[in-house]
C-alpha cells in the first residue's frame, strides 16, 4: 500500500475537518397553529400542511 512521503501537519489535518461540525436544523413556524415545525413537511402538531389537514392528530 502506498505510504506519504512527508509527514501531513497539524494544520492540514485541522482544516480538513473544519467542516465536520454539526449545524442546527432549520424551522419554521406552522401558519395555523404557529409550532416549530420542518419547512415542507406536516405539522406535528396540528397535522396540516398548505392549508389541508394531511394527518388527524389524536389528543391523548
């Protein structure tokens, strides 16, 4: 197996993996019931999506 000839520094190594980091997701807030929801998804909450109810949500 071939092997590196030089040794890879610190800092390339480090700057290789900058990108690794977790990003926060993104929301948006549900028109109808105004909950933190995924943007072009159904509402957990109240299980409307684009002004239709897509799912019944049963209150326990």
């Amino acid at each position: 197996m071939a092997q590196p000839k030089r040794k890879h520094s610190k800092a390339r190594r480090n700057s290789r993996r900058a990108n690794y980091g977790l990003t926060a997701p993104t929301l948006a807030t549900c028109p109808r019931c105004h909950q933190l929801m995924k943007p072009h998804h159904v509402c957990p909450t109240c299980g409307h999506y684009d002004g239709k109810e897509i799912v019944e949500i049963k209150e326990i």
